[in-house]
C-alpha cells in the first residue's frame, strides 16, 4: 500500500471550509481503494497565525514541509494584513523555496449552463495556461527610494532567466503535445512596450518553437490575447505566459468556465526534488467565511491535480466524474451557482457519486 503523506495549510477565511470537503475526497478515495492512502498533517499558517506571531508561518516552515509528498493549501487572505505580505511570507516563499517554477491552471467548462459567453459551450473552452511561476514580474527585486516625500521613487524590476524561461516553455510544448488536442501551444507577450524582457521572451520562444516543429505556435500581445479569449475561446490549447501575465489572463479564464469556484491551480516542482503545493485560487472571500456558502469545487478540482502529479491519473478521473454527475442538478449547489446548498453537502454528494 503507497501512503502519501501531505501537509495542509487551510490558511483564512473559506480555505478551511473548501479544504475539509477536499480531504473528506481523498479520505473517500482511499476507503475505496486499499493500495493508496492518506496522512495529513495541518499547520494553521495564514494571516490569522500572521496576526498573533508577527509570521505567516514557522521560520523553519519550509524545513518542515519538505518531508511531505505534496502540499494541499486553501486559501490565503484576511482583514488587516497587507496581500503583499500575505503573498510573499508564504505562498511565494513556498512557491520560490521549493522552485515551484510552473503554474498550472486548467481552463475548461464543465456545462453549457455555466458559461457567461453567448454561443460557446463545452466544446468552446478546454484550454491550460502554463504560467511561469518563481520568477518574472513577481521576482521582488526594487525598491522605494525617499520615501514620504514629495522625490518618492518605487522601482519594480523584472527577472528574466533564460535557464528558467526555458524550462517553463519546454514544459508547454511537452504539454501540447500530451494533451494532443490541437498540437498547439500560444505565447502572451507585450514586446512592443517591454523591450528588454518580453523580446527576450519572444526570442527564446522562437528557439523553442525550433526544437519542436511538430508543434503549431501563435504569439499575441496580452491584451489582444484577453480579447481573443472572449471571442474565440475554442482557438486555444496551450498557452504560455510570464508570472503577471498568467496571473491576470487566468482569472479572465475563471470566468470563462463558470467563475472562481471553478478556479483550480497546482504549483509544480518539474523534477520533483522539492514537494509540489496545490491550491484553489478563490482566495478567502472572508465576507462570506463561516456560512457555508462556498464553492468547494475549486478545492476538489485541485485535489484531482494533485492525484494527477502524484500518477493516480485514474483516481483523478473519478473526482471530475463526481464533479460533472453533481453539476447537473442545480438545486443542490452552492449560491454562486444558483442553488440553495452548503459547502459540506457539495462536498458530500461528490463523495456520493464516487462510491456509486
């Protein structure tokens, strides 16, 4: 029997809510299945733990998480504490700590009755972003220069690694190529204003696009490629972006497959010498923590990609059979999508159609 050991990191808000329905899964897959089981070990990290410590987490928490075989978090965000803070002490510390250099996020729509675009449907929207995920825009190099006066200078610099750019556009192509759809990976850029970093970009792209011919590639600006996700979601399949880029053009991707409790991620570790985190990217929504009322798909959704990394791909199946079977009575649903039940029955009702 393989017993996977993961940590959890609930974090604020509806993140502990989400993340009880995305372990009661994995405590129903494993009851099903006696060749695959679970430990989870919880650390209640977050701006709550920020409030009372002065830390995000434990100084020795990325000591801590690296014995784990994956890390499930939930969601990070609450009243008082700063994002940047929030977002450095402990998502992208984890996320740089552990070379967690790709950012996945599937884009794709379950059912009709959930897309906001006139004439599209399921067969329109089944496209995954490829984000580059320690480096970029998100790098933290700059500074603020005489401040509180009226010379106060901000400085944010972006880091571009070729080594790193590489590696995040190879694993693109590679992806293209597995999900063999249209064999085609599209590379968001804005060279015509960034100069330096994005036709740095381009070019390494280009190279790429050398090494496998067999692959179509587009490139578009990020604006235009924002536009073209609405007008023709059903033209992509792959496409590759830098950390702000894909940050920005995935939450418009959200949208596209039903909004953010559809909004699944994972935070890869290719080579898998440090632990890979997963993790919905609702944030905490803390107006509406407590009350039952959150989406617990994304979570679950995440736990599906989280089974993929781990290659249970044939577990992750069950989780979005359990997912679809669900979103077809609408009754039975979250608010956000129309229907009048809580998070812990979605929750329930997923492990329901996975145990039949």
């Amino acid at each position: 029997m393989k017993n996977y050991k993961i940590a959890v990191i609930p974090g604020d808000g509806i993140g502990i809510e989400v993340m009880n329905e995305g372990i009661k899964v994995l405590n129903t897959l494993g009851e099903l299945n006696k060749d695959i089981g679970f430990t989870f070990d919880w650390y209640d990290w977050g701006c709550e733990y920020y409030l009372t410590t002065g830390k995000m987490m434990d100084e020795d928490g990325l000591e801590k998480l690296k014995k784990y075989d994956a890390i499930l978090l939930g969601a990070v965000g609450f009243p008082g504490v700063p994002d940047h803070i929030s977002l450095r002490d402990l998502l992208l510390k984890i996320r740089q700590g552990f070379n967690q250099y790709i950012n996945l996020r599937p884009i794709k729509l379950l059912t009709d009755t959930d897309c906001p675009l006139k004439n599209k449907g399921v067969e329109d929207i089944d496209m995954v972003f490829v984000r580059e995920n320690t480096e970029g825009e998100y790098a933290g190099v700059g500074g603020i220069q005489r401040e509180g006066t009226e010379d106060e200078v901000a400085i944010q610099t972006s880091v571009f690694t070729r080594k790193n750019t590489e590696k995040v556009m190879e694993y693109a192509f590679k992806l293209a190529k597995e999900r063999n759809k249209f064999n085609k990976v599209t590379s968001v850029t804005k060279s015509n204003a960034l100069n330096y970093s994005m036709v740095f970009w381009d070019r390494l792209f280009k190279e790429k696009a050398e090494e496998h011919k067999e692959i179509k590639t587009e490139s578009f600006h990020v604006d235009a490629t924002s536009m073209y996700m609405i007008q023709r979601p059903e033209t992509f399949d792959v496409v590759v972006a830098s950390n702000l880029f894909g940050d920005i053009l995935t939450d418009l991707g959200a949208t596209l497959q039903g909004g953010l409790g559809f909004a699944a991620g994972a935070n890869i570790n290719p080579e898998r010498e440090y632990p890979s985190m997963f993790e919905p990217v609702h944030g905490s929504a803390p107006e509406i923590a407590g009350k039952g009322l959150a989406n617990p798909i994304a979570m679950i959704w995440t736990v599906k990609m989280m089974l993929d990394f781990l290659e249970h791909e044939d577990l992750g199946e069950k989780i979005m059979d359990g997912i679809v079977e669900v979103l077809k009575d609408r009754k039975k649903l979250t608010p956000d999508l129309g229907g009048s039940g809580t998070t812990s029955q979605v929750g329930e009702l997923i492990c329901e159609v996975i145990k039949k």
